[in-house]
C-alpha cells in the first residue's frame, strides 16, 4: 500500500467527529444550554465536498444552514491522549462548514431522536485545501468568516470556544480512538442562517484560506 498523503485526508479519512455548542453566542442563539462537556455528533466520510462541487439541499429539507469551523487533522491516532501531548497528534487544519438541515434538528430534537438525518447527509462537509499546522501556530487565536452572496454573516474567533482544542482531542480520544487522517470539527461562532438554492458562499480563515461553494438542491 502506498504512504497516505496527509495533505488529501478527504480521500481516505475514516471519520469526521463534530462539536456541537462551544461557542456560547451560538449555543444561545439556537436556545441552547451552554454544555458543561463537549457534545460531539458523527458525519461520514461521504459528507466531504471540495470546491468545484455544489454543497446540495437534501431533498427532506427546507431550512438548510451555514455553520463555518476550524477543522483539525489528526495526523497520528491514539487512546486515551493527555492535553498536554494532544498537539502532537495534529498533523494541520482545514476550513469546514457543518451545513446543518436545521429544520430536521429541530424536529428531531423536539422527539428525543438523534440528529444523523440533519448533520450527516452527503455534501454536509465542505472542507477547504489542507493547511500545515505550521501555518496555524495557536489554534487558539483563529479568526474565522463567512458570506453568502457576499453578505457577511459570520466573524467569530476560536479564542471564543469554550473548549479548547488540546481539550477536545484528549476527551474525544478517551471515548473514540482517534486514527490518521480523522477530521475534528471545533463549533461555529454565531451568526449561523439559512441558504437557497443558487447562493454563493464564501468562508475563510484570515490571511491563510478561502474557499468558495454554490447551493444546489438535490435532485430526485
């Protein structure tokens, strides 16, 4: 077997574990509690989408979102890693949007169901190109931003996360080993709203990455 290019995790990648509610503004703006420990969800692989690519409203959905992260790519697996070893294990980062059919959340939620059909759905994770982490020198000190159609929506910093990001990969990695190549969403800052169809959004961590993706909707 050839040597897995980190710099193309979206190829063989085997998992993608999401934050949800670590920045409290967000957390409040969707009538949330703000969590005394991570709440982590799963996307699979199929959910990434590169540019080029349309991310596609599902067909069950008419309410889809926009939520703009830093991602973490993990670079060496591991059980049970300590906070003070966790950035050992990151190999670098990307720009991702969790697009969310929030109106299948809110309904799943209102049942006690799990959010899958909302968060999991192919095209739910744009990612951006891979970023070395040497570019990234305090994933602490991130400023993130997203457009749609040129309007700014979100601006939010990863300094506002309430859980760091040595803290999640050591609380993940005590419940689900983390393996070369898995994808850690961090939490989006508020401002999260709905998209169309034909929108164009624009995302980007400043002075390192943009990325740029039109809405379609699926087909039948």
């Amino acid at each position: 077997m050839t040597a897995r290019n980190i710099s193309r995790f979206w190829e063989w990648g085997r998992k993608i574990i999401c934050v949800g509610r670590n920045y409290a503004d967000h957390a409040k703006e969707l009538k949330n509690a703000i969590p005394k420990e991570p709440v982590l969800f799963l996307k699979p692989p199929t959910a990434y989408v590169r540019e080029g690519s349309p991310i596609l409203v599902p067909l069950y959905s008419s309410n889809l979102h926009h939520e703009v992260e830093l991602g973490v790519v993990i670079g060496k697996g591991g059980t049970a890693i300590s906070q003070s070893a966790a950035m050992e294990h990151v190999a670098g980062y990307a720009l991702c949007l969790d697009m969310t059919a929030r109106d299948i959340q809110d309904e799943c939620k209102s049942k006690g169901l799990p959010w899958t059909m909302a968060k999991a759905f192919n095209t739910s994770c744009p990612v951006s190109e891979f970023i070395p982490k040497e570019r990234i020198p305090d994933p602490g000190k991130v400023n993130l931003w997203l457009k749609v159609n040129d309007q700014l929506r979100q601006s939010g910093c990863t300094s506002q996360m309430i859980f760091s990001v040595p803290y999640l990969i050591s609380y993940i990695s005590d419940f689900i080993t983390l393996e070369e190549g898995d994808l850690i969403l961090t939490g989006t800052p508020k401002g999260v709203s709905a998209v169309q169809e034909h929108d164009e959004l624009q995302a980007g961590i400043e002075d390192i990455v943009t990325m740029s993706f039109r809405v379609d909707r699926q087909e039948h």
